[in-house]
C-alpha cells in the first residue's frame, strides 16, 4: 500500500508516436570496417493491414495490352475516363462497325476487328513463312563418383572434457620420460639401433620376458594338471600284484614344429637343474642330411623349448659338463666339434672347430667332458668314425670369444697294426670315460670290437672286446661298481662285461636292433635299453638275469626310437625318436626297487649297496665259470 | 620385444586361455588380446590387487619377492605375474 505523499506524487507520461516493436539496437556488419556497427535510424514504420488490390490505370502499358488481347466475345470495354471497366451488356459499336443489327454481327465484327488490329501486315503482299531447324537430340550423361566413406562423428567438448585430456597428455609425456630414463641405465642390454628404432611402448616389452616365461608355465601346467600330478604323486599300486614286472607310466611330450622332419640324435639331462635336458636332432639318414637342432626342454615347460639353437650340420653327440651345466659339447655329422654357452644371447657356438683346427673327418659319435686340465682349462673328448679320439681344450674362453679352439691330437687306435694291405682303421662309434680312474676309458667300434684304452697309452689298446657282429651303438660304464659296463648294438644284443675279462658276464637278446642303452642313477642293477621295435625293456639284474622286467611298447606305428636316459633324481626316463619327439615316462616302483636291509642290520650308504649287489650278483656268476 | 610377442600368442593358442594382457605400472595396457574395455576393467581392477599383495608379502617377510598371483574362479583362473615396471595377466578355463 502506498503512502499518502506517495500517492500525491505526480508521474509524467509522455506519449510519442515511436513504434514500440521496433528494434532499438539493430547492428549490421559493415563490409568496409569489417565490424558490427551499429544501425543508428530505425524505422518506426508500423504497418497494421495491407491488401494488394486489382484495379490499373487506363492509360497504362499493361492495361492497353490487357485490352487487346483479352476482351471476350460479347463483352465491350465501356469508355469511361480514368477507369476501364469491364461489362457483360452487349452494347452497340455505333460508328464504327459497318454491319448493323444482328447481335451476332457486332460480335463477329468486333472480332475481326481484334484480329485487325492485332496484326497490322501488308495485306497485299504478306507471306510468311516459317521453318524450323531439327533440334539436335539431347543426351544426358552424367557420372557419379563414389562418395568418400564417411563416419559420423560426434562428441562432445566441455571444460571437463578438455581438462581431462590435457591431464591425459601430461600423464603419457611423463611416462615416456620416465622409460627413457630407465633405458639408458640398461643400456648395455639393447641395441643403441633398436632403442631409436622402436617405439616407446614397445621396446621395453623385452622386459617382460621374465614374467611372460613364468605365465607360460603356469598355463602350460594348468592345462596338463593331471600329468603334472602323475608325475610327482601317482605310484601304480598294481605293482604288488604283478609280481616282479614294472610299468612305464607316459607322461608329458616333447615336440618343436621346425625340427620335425628330424631325429632325436641325442639326449643328455642337466646336473644342476634336474628339469632341463638337452636335445640334439639330427640325422640317421645318411643320404639325407637337413641341419640339426640343439634344443633345451625343461619339465615345466612342455609345450615349447626353452632354449633353441640352429644348426647347419646334423647334431650326433652332446654332453652337457657336469659341474658347469651352462657349458654344452655339440659333435656333428660334418665332423665339427662345437660348444655351446647358454648364457650367451648368440644363437652361435661359442668355439667351434674347423679343418684349419683338426676337426674330425668322419661324424663325431660321441663327446664326453672331462675334469679341467693343469692350467683349469675345460676339456672334452670326441671320437668319430675317421678312427681319431681327440682331445680339445678350450683357452682364451670366458672373456674372449675366439673361435679356435686349441687341440691336442691325443690317442690314435687304429687297428692298422695287424692288417697291413689295407688301412683299416677302426671307426669309432661310441665312447665313455670311467667315472673314478679319470684316464681309462672305452671305445666302441663300428666293427664290434670295445677297446679299453688309456689317455697314458697313446699307441695301444689295454684290451679289446669282441664285443658284437654290428657298431656298437653305446658303450656305458656303471655309475657304481667300477668294473662293468654295458655295450649294445644293432645285432641285437645287450652284454654285460667285467673289463678283467674278456667275455661278457651277461648277453641279452631284445629281438631287435638296439638303439641305446643306459644305466639307471639309482641302482647298480638295472638299467633301460630302446629298440627300433618302439619298446623300451627295463632290466634289473638284481630280481632276474635273464629277462627283463619290463618291456614295454612306447611310441605310435612306424616311429622308432633312438635314444633313452634316466633323469639324475626323478623316476622318469626321457626316450627320443626318429619324429623328433621326446617322450617321458615314470617308472613304476617295481623298477626302482632298492636293495632290502633285514631288521636290526645297519642301512649301508647307497653306492656301497649297490657295489655290494653286484658284487653278489658277480660272484654267483662266476663260481659256475671257474668250474 | 618380438619374443615376447611370439609368447603372448603361443599363450592364446594354448587351450583355455581366455585372453593375456600386458600392462604398465601405470596401468596403461601394452598388448591384450581382449577387446579394450575389458582390457581396462581387468588392468584397472588388478592393479590395486596386486599393489595389496605386493605390500602384503613386504610386510611379512622383506626379504621375500613376490613371484605370481592366482585366483581361482568358479568360471576360469586368472594368473597374474608381475615385474618392477610391468604385470601381466592371462585368463584360463581349468582343464575340466
């Protein structure tokens, strides 16, 4: 409510004729300034009603015309000053027609006379003539191009969103300052090409290598879980009833996709990490030879190797050194002698011989390491079929990686002493050093003569074997009793000898050539032998001389097997073949049987039993040869 | 880096594996052979899991590393492995 004074107050009210629609701050762009400017007069004009209307002026340009041309018959213009009107009353052209009348008359003559005064030609001589040109078909073309794909693509940008990607951009720049920082303190693992080379995301990717090996196998394990768990936990329970024969319980398989079209040539585990063994593929073929591979599997791992290494030449022989498990004695099918250090990155050996450094001529069949010589140097032997053993020391290894290595030319046994018409030397097959007298070893021959030899004795035999009618493929001495050892052969034939004498203790026949032979780690009795007939035979002397315990067929039709060892601690026995492929298999408790102590007696330590078993073992057979 | 690339894809073809992932410490994914939005709710939800854990065995023990991590699901088993800058992840169905 307003107050009195208030209410007395007076209030000026102007009224002006300004139209109050109109825009009061109209602005316009102004070319020349290239600016909004301001509009200063506004137009006040209101319009309230408008409507067009018909009507023309006579005398007009338009309605002249209208009047000639659209005057309809029976309709006259009445002449009226200022304004033309048109009526429907028929009215009569006085003066000007000369028919008078009819009704029609006037109609017609009027129309005559439109017509007359439309077009005023030459009535006397008018023609006209009119012609008309073909118009020249018309033809569409038209192309059309195939529009550019097009993605519609919406977005859209507030404040946030351009916050959040100048956060993002600073967060990749500090990272990638982060990883450049960290690459150069490791520099001396990369390239300095390949730092430049690759991208940022990518080149520490090699770091991860670790963890990715760990995932693989993991998931590997996971996958084969159960074979996993036979192999550490399943004992075959039915052993007890089988009276004395043993099972091989298959386990996981070894395979490498580019090296299939070869043969296991070589099989030797890993003292130090009793999960990775070493394979050498090659081949038997002698007609055929495809490169070799030198591969590292470990248990963990079954589905890819560990290591991988290429090879020009077929692989033979390998021996992995038993206390430096990172040092790998290669011989090949060339000849060539190599080694091969895990540690390093190449793919190469780290020595090699050459003809210049007295390789051998023939396949090298067997290399064994032996104990370091006076100056600590490595050593290691090769026999082949060129009827050499040779002895190669490695020199200037360790910090310089020089090619050559260093050999001594040690024993030469060729039997050309007794034939002289002909050189005949024997060709070595196989070769085993004596695991206590470091000099003594043996040599298998592609004759089927053994020879005991020593690395004093250069020029004679200690004693020579008439071992078999074939090559004796493997020549092995027993882990614990220092006199036997075992030969076998492709005549079939598995023997048993005391070096002391001349005749094998034990002969077995397996029906089938044999592959290799080896002795078990664990017990001084027993040991594997392969034949091509896909079986694996486990003997123990110590529960029956003459047969196996078991005998058992392995692998698929038409593969053969080539090779076989024990693992150094687990009770599982790798066998290669000839598809490259690796089986493992667990032996059951009946073929790991260790010798039993009666109640009350003292447990003698291991290698002593085993010593003392055979000894028995030893005794038995020779009281009825001495009668 | 092309070894590694070469295990992640023997990985995938080994029966089961659901998929691998590779990531960063920052939690930024370097190779995943899943679609990217799982991608980044497996990296994104890992990571603190493995930070725990990490921690975890710090605490127990300082002398012990931490060498991989397994949870098992009803559905599928999640292994995860992790370095000093990077952790990888790789998602299998158990053999039945």
């Amino acid at each position: 409510h307003l107050k009195s004074a208030e209410l007395k107050e007076e209030i000026t009210r102007v009224l002006n004729a300004n139209n109050p629609h109109a825009p009061k701050n109209l602005v316009r762009y102004s070319f020349k300034e290239r600016v909004y400017k301001p509009v200063t007069a506004v137009d006040h004009l209101a319009v309230h009603f408008a409507l067009e209307g018909n009507l023309l002026h006579k005398e007009s340009d338009e309605a002249r015309r209208l009047t000639i041309f659209q005057l309809p018959p029976g309709m006259s213009a009445i002449k009226n000053p200022g304004v033309l009107i048109w009526t429907t009353t028929p009215v009569e052209d006085g003066g000007e027609s000369e028919e008078t009348g009819d009704e029609d008359k006037p109609r017609s003559a009027s129309s005559k006379r439109r017509k007359r005064e439309a077009k005023i030609t030459n009535q006397f001589n008018f023609s006209e003539r009119a012609g008309q040109t073909r118009n020249n078909p018309s033809r569409e073309r038209s192309c059309q191009t195939e529009p550019p794909p097009r993605i519609t693509f919406s977005d859209s940008a507030n404040q946030w969103e351009i916050y959040d990607a100048y956060l993002e951009k600073l967060q990749t720049q500090d990272s990638i300052e982060k990883k450049k920082k960290s690459t150069v303190e490791k520099k001396e693992d990369f390239d300095v090409k390949k730092k430049s080379l690759l991208d940022s995301g990518s080149e520490d990717v090699t770091q991860v290598a670790e963890v990715a090996k760990i995932i693989e196998r993991i998931v590997i394990q996971n996958t084969m879980d159960d074979i996993a768990q036979d192999f550490k936990y399943f004992e075959d329970a039915s052993d007890e009833f089988r009276d004395q024969e043993g099972t091989l319980l298959p386990l996981w398989t070894f395979q490498y996709e580019k090296a299939r079209h070869l043969s296991v040539t070589a099989l030797c585990w890993n003292n130090k990490y009793q999960d990775l063994f070493a394979v050498g593929l090659g081949s038997y073929d002698f007609g055929k030879q495809a490169g070799g591979m030198l591969l590292f599997f470990s248990l963990k791992n079954s589905a890819f190797p560990e290591h991988i290494y290429p090879t020009a030449s077929g692989i033979l022989c390998l021996d992995i050194h038993p206390q430096l498990s990172y040092l790998v004695a290669v011989g090949f099918y060339d000849g060539c002698v190599a080694v091969y250090n895990l540690k390093e990155q190449t793919r190469d050996p780290v020595y090699k011989s050459t003809a210049s450094t007295g390789k051998h001529t023939d396949p090298v069949w067997q290399v064994r390491w032996q104990n370091d010589d006076m100056d600590n140097n490595h050593m290691f032997c090769s026999v082949s079929s060129d009827g050499r053993v040779v002895t190669w020391t490695l020199v200037k290894n360790e910090l310089m990686s020089s090619d050559i290595i260093r050999l001594s030319v040690k024993g030469a046994p060729s039997d050309g002493s007794e034939d002289s018409q002909m050189t005949a030397v024997s060709h070595g097959t196989s070769l085993d050093f004596h695991k206590q007298i470091d000099y003594l070893f043996l040599v298998g021959t592609e004759e089927g003569k053994i020879y005991k030899c020593s690395k004093t004795y250069s020029s004679q035999f200690l004693e020579t074997y008439d071992a078999h009618r074939m090559p004796v493929d493997t020549v092995k001495w027993n882990h614990f009793h220092p006199r036997i050892f075992i030969s076998c052969s492709s005549d079939w034939n598995v023997k048993i000898w005391d070096h002391t004498i001349k005749t094998p203790m034990f002969t077995f026949d397996l029906g089938s050539p044999v592959g290799d032979v080896c002795w078990a780690p664990y017990s001084s009795t027993i040991f594997a032998a392969v034949t091509i007939d896909r079986k694996v035979h486990v003997f123990d002397l110590s529960i029956n001389k003459f047969e196996g315990i078991c005998h058992q067929i392995v692998v698929a039709k038409k593969i053969r097997l080539t090779h076989i060892e024990f693992n150094p601690i687990h009770p599982i026995i790798i066998v290669g073949d000839d598809r490259a492929t690796v089986t493992s298999l667990k032996l059951s408790p009946n073929l790991r049987k260790k010798p039993k102590s009666k109640k009350g007696q003292e447990l003698p330590k291991g290698s002593e039993a085993e010593v003392l078993k055979m000894d028995r073992l030893l005794a038995l057979l020779r009281e009825p040869e001495l009668d | 880096m092309a070894e590694v690339d070469e295990i992640v894809k023997r990985l995938q073809a080994q029966k089961g594996v659901e998929g691998v992932i590779i990531a960063n410490s920052e939690g930024i994914a370097i190779r995943s052979t899943l679609e990217d939005q799982h991608t980044v709710q497996y990296v994104a939800l890992i990571q603190p899991l493995l930070v725990k854990a990490k921690k975890m065995l710090q605490e127990m023990d300082p002398s012990d590393d931490f060498t991989y991590l397994r949870v098992r699901t009803e559905k599928n088993e999640i292994i995860i492995t992790a370095d000093k800058e990077y952790f990888m992840v790789a998602i299998q169905k158990p053999a039945p």
